[in-house]
C-alpha cells in the first residue's frame, strides 16, 4: 500500500482544523494566467490538481509530480544513455490552498525553494449565478455559472455528475464539481484535464494539521526576496530557521501524488532547461488576484 505524506506549516490559531479524510479522487487542470499583459502570449502555464475529500479539498500544482513520472520513464527505457534532459513546458505555481466550508477556512500553503510555510488567509467565498447553458466537458454534462471574485469575472462549468462543491485554486460552492473557468478578459484560465477516482492503495489524507512553523505573510515575503538574492546562503540558513521552535510543529498528511521510484545511479548528467515554444514573461503586471476579497 503507498502512503503519501505533505510537509506544511501552520500556526496555533489553525489547529482546529481536523478534518482527516482520504481524498476520493482528484482532477486535473491546466492553469494559464497572462502575467504580463504586454506579452499575452508569453504567459505562465501550469498543470495543478485539486484533491477532493467529502468535507475538504486540496489544490496544489502537479508539475513536479509529472516531471518525476516523465523522469522515472526516460531512466527505465532500454536506450537510456545516461544523459538525463528534461524539457519543462510549465512553472510550478508556488502556493497550495486546503479549504475547508463546513468551517469556512482555508489555509495557504506557500513554498520558498524546498521550504513550506503556512499562512492563515481570508476565507474565499463566491456568490454564483447559476444559468441555463449547458455544454459537454470531457464526456460530462456541465452547466453555466458567473461570479465576480477577486477583481475577476469568471464564467465556470460545473457538472452535477461529479458531486463535489469543489474546483480549481480559491473557487468552489456550486452545486457539483467545478471543471473549467475562465475570466471575461481570457488573462486567467483553468482548463479541464483529467479526473481520476483513487484507488484503494493509494492513501492520500486530506486535513489535520501536524508539522508546522508560524508563519506571517510578510516573513515569507522576506525569505521568497533572500532566496532569490542568494539562494545558497539560504539554503545554508536553513537549519538555523527550523531549530529556532518558532510555531508549532505539526505535519498534514495530505494530497500529494505518488511517482514511480528513480535509480538516480543512472544519471551521468542532466540538463533542465525550458520547451522551444514555453518562454513565460518574468513581469508580474498583471496579479492572479487585482483586488482583495
């Protein structure tokens, strides 16, 4: 039986939420956001996941998983020279979001390298217009619903088929699960990928806070900032940081996804470098979020 375990951080005023639950199943989507509008076509794409429980769901990027599926693959095949190139065609988003609506909380989980720091944030709530329009998604029936969030107006489709109150990122309440959005400028887009149930064997929880360091969001701002300026003082930092005690310890058992096992002995070399046709803007003038909730 595989058992999948996610690191995070939370602080004292988070540890009521309890929901420990196996996630049932997970979907798939394809984020684009257009970072830049001077460069629409140069924007960021990502493959997320959002982990779905009867009480709580999980919302976290899926390109490491895939890279290292993609990896154990190239190392496994018979023709395998020992030099290891990986072609990325996504950016990894940096923060996960658990959200829970029975107590209408939400915790973010943001990553600074390979750290994780957990914040407490706003409970997203959306208020939804549900309208008559139907279309087929990925072999589903699903139906039109508008919402203004965050600065955005965006049009979802939602199936009844599948019954979860769940979807991409910060946006979920609709009467089945969310499997397509996108915002009346088409700047930010979540594209149905794939759902898939979880089996038996695979045992990801969702909830119950176990591992974590209080974080505030302007502490990790300050970390994001020294890593970028030098990351190998940052990382050389890194002990000192998590010896202080700062915050209480906890760990999330939560919804990560398993990829197959890499013999690195394999590996002569290795070259990580980006697809010819995926070159993302590095400006940021245009935020996921233009106002807040």
């Amino acid at each position: 039986m595989k058992k999948i375990l996610l690191t995070t951080f939370i602080s004292f005023s988070l540890l009521t939420l309890h929901a420990q639950e196996k996630a049932i199943a997970k979907i798939h989507y394809i984020f684009k956001h257009v970072n830049d509008t001077t460069q629409k076509d140069k924007h960021i794409r990502d493959e997320v996941a959002t982990y779905l429980g009867k009480q709580a769901s999980y919302y976290t990027s899926y390109s490491s998983t895939r890279m290292q599926e993609q990896t154990s693959k190239t190392l496994s095949a018979p023709d395998f020279d020992g030099n290891l190139v990986i072609s990325r065609s996504t950016s990894g988003i940096k923060e996960s979001y658990l959200l829970e609506p029975s107590k209408s909380k939400m915790v973010e989980v943001k990553r600074v390298a390979s750290d994780e720091f957990l914040l407490e944030t706003t409970y997203p709530k959306q208020d939804w217009d549900i309208e008559d329009e139907t279309k087929v998604i990925g072999g589903y029936t699903c139906q039109k619903a508008t919402t203004t969030f965050a600065g955005r107006h965006y049009t979802a489709w939602f199936t009844t088929d599948i019954p979860f109150s769940f979807g991409p990122w910060k946006l979920h309440g609709l009467p089945g699960l969310i499997l397509a959005v996108k915002d009346d400028k088409s700047e930010v887009e979540f594209e149905y990928s794939g759902f898939d149930k979880l089996t038996d064997d695979v045992q990801v929880t969702i909830g119950t806070p176990a591992n974590a360091i209080l974080s505030k969001k302007d502490e990790v701002e300050k970390l994001e900032q020294a890593f970028k300026a030098n990351p190998s003082a940052y990382m050389q930092t890194r002990s000192s940081r998590r010896s202080t005690g700062a915050g209480v310890f906890v760990s999330i058992s939560g919804a990560s996804s398993s990829a197959p096992a890499m013999d690195a002995s394999k590996i002569k070399s290795m070259t990580i470098k980006n697809d010819d046709d995926y070159k993302p803007s590095s400006v940021i003038n245009n935020p996921l979020e233009l106002k807040s909730y």
